[in-house]
C-alpha cells in the first residue's frame, strides 16, 4: 500500500537557522498538508497546497513558513528563522480529493536549540 | 473557525469493554468527520469517518455517530482489546480542501 514518507524522521537545529523539512505524497494524490503536534498536545494544521498554491494557512503559518512543491514529486516545509516554539512533530499529508482521507507520513520531530 | 472540543481526555477500561469517546464541533457548516488513532511516536492513521448525511457508520468493532442537529459526534469501541490502546482524535472538516480541525485527543487504556 502507497504511503506518504517523510525526511528526516529528527531535525535539531539551532534558534534562528533555516530548515526544510520534506515529504513525498502519495503519487496519485492532489491535495497536500502540514500540520504541527507539540509534545503531548493536538495535531494542528499548518497549511493546504492545491495546484501549486496555497489553498488554505492557519494563523500559525506565519511569513517565516513557506511550502514549495519543486518538482513533480516532493512537498517541502520550510521555516525560515526557526523559533524555540517551532520545536515540533511535523506531519505531511496527502489527500487523492478534498473529500476524502488524508494519509498522514510518519512525521519530523524538530528540535530548536 | 471551527472549533472542536474531545471528551474524556483519558479513559481507562478493562479488556472486553467498550469505550465511547465524544465531541463536538462548532462550525455547522462541518460536513466530514474522521477519526484517527495515533499511537506512541506514529502517525495518526484512519480508522473511521463519516459524513454529515449519515447518522452511523459501523466497522467491525468500531462505530461512529453523528447527532448534526446538536454538533457532536462519538466513537464507540465494543470489546475493547489491548492493543486499542494509544491516542484517539476526532477530527472536523468543512471546507472545500479538507482542511482538518483536530481535538486534543483521548488517551485509552485498554487492561487486560
């Protein structure tokens, strides 16, 4: 079965560095995520990308994040200036409809020093 | 926005019984609710939805219902076993792209 995959599974960065954090959608798939889980809390969306724009961004998805889909391929967070609260699960997603189930990759755990 | 509440946030049964986890959404417009089960340091994967037209939707030992009138929405576990111990959430979604509003979660512990 087709699965999104992520790199890397650990980031750990220094405060004010840039990161990119990638994900590969499953192949078919049209719509793609990012959503954030803080240690111990809820899954909170980051960002919806749909024909090579952003559909939709939540109000932690600030000027210092930024998708890209840079090839036919990966889907790529990047975070600009990284934040001691930027430390976090990051889960990618990909979605074949906007109606239907979005399949979660395994996740980045970031580490902001 | 919408705004999804999740109740209990832990829940502890002995093996064999059920489990019942509810929430409720805010946003009336919410017309997709799944339902995910995350285990420690995995991802959350589908283990059921359902949509606004259809009050209950079962599987196996899962089931969920949908009450639209009053926003909430519940997972129902029936002989619970050992291994459906992890972190549930329900989830709300109401706008065209899926964009997914999670609970805070259900931590269930299943005794043997």
């Amino acid at each position: 079965e087709p699965e999104v995959t992520q790199t890397p599974s650990h980031q750990v960065t220094q405060m004010g560095q840039e990161v990119i954090l990638r994900c590969v959608p499953i192949s078919n798939h049209l719509y793609f995520y990012w959503y954030r889980q803080i240690l111990g809390q809820k899954v909170e969306f980051l960002v919806s990308f749909y024909n090579n724009e952003i559909s939709e961004k939540s109000e932690i998805f600030d000027d210092q994040f930024s998708v890209e889909r840079p090839d036919g391929s990966n889907f790529t967070l990047k975070i600009r200036s990284t934040k001691l609260e930027d430390s976090a699960m990051y889960f990618c997603a990909s979605s074949g409809d906007s109606y239907n189930e979005q399949f979660f990759g395994p996740g980045t755990r970031l580490t902001v020093l | 926005g919408e705004n999804v509440e999740q109740h209990p946030s832990t829940l502890s049964v002995q093996e064999g019984d059920s489990a019942v986890i509810k929430c409720t959404y805010s946003d009336s417009a919410s017309n997709y609710f799944p339902w995910y089960k995350q285990e420690l340091g995995k991802r959350p994967q589908l283990i059921i939805d359902i949509r606004s037209n259809v009050g209950e939707k079962k599987d196996q030992r899962i089931a969920v219902t949908l009450n639209k009138t009053a926003k909430h929405f519940s997972l129902h576990i029936t002989e619970t076993q050992p291994e459906d111990s992890a972190v549930y959430f329900c989830a709300a979604s109401s706008r065209g792209y899926s964009t997914l509003t999670f609970g805070k979660g259900t931590m269930l512990l299943v005794s043997p």
